[in-house]
C-alpha cells in the first residue's frame, strides 16, 4: 500500500511521459506511445519491455515490430505507411559514443497489418529493408548499451535523402538521427518507440533476461540509465561507403569527420551503473540527438519502475 501511494506520488510530480526518456536526449515518442517488440527465444516469445536487461542471444534474430493500434488514438487514426528505425547510441563505449549511432535496421514502406485479437497492428515489410537487421553485439568489455527501436509516420511528403544512400549492411556507423529525420520529412517527433538494454559482456549469459532497473551479472557499469550521458562532436556528414563500419561496435571505424567525445556539463559515470547529469540536466548536445532534454525524467520513470517491481 505505501509502496503504491509513493509510486503515485513520484508519477504526479514526474513530467509528462515519454519513450525513450526525455532525458536521453534523443527522438521520443509523446504520450509513452509504446512499439510492441518480440523475439523469439528457442521458440518461446518475448515482449519487450521498456528498459528490460537482456543478454545478446535474447536479441539475435530479427524481432516483430507492431503496433498498440488499439491503446492510441494517434496510431488508430493513421492509415498510412512507416519508417521503422533501429539504433545503439552507445557504440563503442556508454562512456565514449564516438560511433554513435550504430545504425541496426531501417525499413521504409513498412504497412500495418489488420489489428489483432490482442489490439496490435503488425507492422509489414512492402519493400527490401534499406538496412537489414543486425543483432545487438557489444564489445565483451562494454557495460550494456541501450537500442532504441522507432516507428515514424511516413507521409506523402517522405523522400529518402541521397546522403544516406551509403548506410549498408557493412555501412552503418556515425549515423545522424537528427539529419536524417529532418531530410527525409520524416519530423522529430516518432510515432511509437521502445528501447531496451543488450550486454555481450563475457560473465553474462547470452539468455540472461532482467526486468527494468535490474542488475547484470558482475554489475552494470558505466550502462546509462538516466540524463544525457557523455556525448560527441556532431559529423560533418554520414559516413559514406568507403568508411566501412562494424555491425558489433567492437570495431573503429572511420566516418566522415572524426567524432571526438567529451562530458556533458558536469556529466559523469557512475560504477554503480547509473550515469547521470549533477543537478538537473537543462540540454544536452548528441550527434543525431534532439535539443530539449526534460530534466530527471529517466531518473523518475526508473524510480517508478523499480517500485512496480516491488509490488
């Protein structure tokens, strides 16, 4: 009961919700419009959760993507094609993103399919993904690093910008969110998200499975779970096809301009696994980021989460 009404209390004064969180610094959808995301673990699915903690054999093959068609109005009321966008903003390194961010899947033209018993609109391919699915793969000496997964809606107004034409099943590094959302007409503001965490670190099972605000094996590290984080020196472009890219992150690779890193503001990382801004974070500036930051909310929605744990 007091668990309950202190949960209630946290949600009151938290701003609005938003997926990924505010904090973050990068594109999120309003209204916590949720994207349903599954995997299929040795034939049994699962649902991703927000901020759920999985090793990197969970997240291998491709996912399900659909849509909570029947939870909000925003999606129920739009009959036309998606973007659907997957990405790691933490490549190499939590604590030094100089390959941010790694490109993991982008399909164009993507339709719902008609609403199921479970009021989810799976989302169809209708054309060749521009990028295919690569799985999570962190290098084994990184804490985890975060993969954000975003349905756009795509309008009569989309293009898909010719500067991006070089991001590839081997091209997918230094990949700039920003750039591209506002090229391509696609807008800032995503229509569904989810994001979840992926550790291949060496002490952590590759089925290891935690709920949000859970604890890997050996620890999490630099793994970022509030406020901005460190970020970097924006590109000068994307990276072209001569700048072969890593699908793990496990590798450098060159991209068009160097990408320097350095601390957000008095920004540091925490071995406890939390890194977060001192005081409340007002802005934070990351390559493909968005501007406004709304201050402590990931710390607020992390907060909440670990008490419905406790419940």
């Amino acid at each position: 009961m007091h668990s309950r009404t202190l949960l209630s209390l946290l949600l009151s004064v938290a701003p609005a919700l938003a997926i990924p969180p505010p904090d973050f610094g990068f594109p999120e959808a309003p209204n916590h419009t949720e994207l349903s995301v599954t995997y299929q673990d040795n034939g049994n699915p699962i649902v991703v959760a927000e901020a759920q903690l999985f090793g990197v054999g969970i997240t291998a093959n491709e996912p399900t993507v659909a849509l909570e068609t029947a939870n909000y109005e925003s999606i129920s009321s739009y009959n036309g094609s998606y973007t659907l966008m997957m990405v790691d903003p933490d490549a190499r390194y939590p604590q030094n993103p100089n390959l941010r961010f790694i490109l993991h899947w982008l399909q164009t033209d993507m339709t719902p399919a008609a609403m199921s018993s479970d009021g989810t609109s799976q989302l169809m391919n209708t054309t060749t993904a521009r990028v295919p699915y690569t799985r999570p793969a962190p290098p084994t000496n990184s804490s985890a690093h975060r993969y954000i997964l975003y349905a756009f809606f795509q309008h009569d107004n989309f293009s898909f910008p010719s500067a991006f034409d070089g991001y590839s099943a081997t091209n997918r590094t230094n990949f700039n969110v920003t750039r591209f959302l506002e090229e391509s007409n696609l807008g800032q503001s995503p229509a569904a998200a989810m994001y979840y965490f992926a550790s291949n670190e060496t002490e952590v099972p590759q089925d290891f499975t935690a709920a949000a605000g859970g604890t890997y094996p050996g620890g999490n590290g630099d793994m970022i779970t509030a406020g901005p984080g460190p970020s970097i020196t924006p590109s000068t472009g994307p990276a072209t096809a001569s700048a072969s890219a890593s699908t793990t992150g496990s590798t450098a690779a060159t991209s068009a301009g160097p990408a320097s890193t350095t601390l957000s503001g008095s920004q540091t990382s925490s071995g406890s696994g939390t890194a977060s801004a001192a005081g409340s974070a007002a802005s934070a500036t990351n390559t493909g980021g968005v501007g406004k930051v709304a201050a402590g909310s990931g710390a607020m929605v992390g907060a909440a989460m670990a008490l419905l744990n406790m419940i």
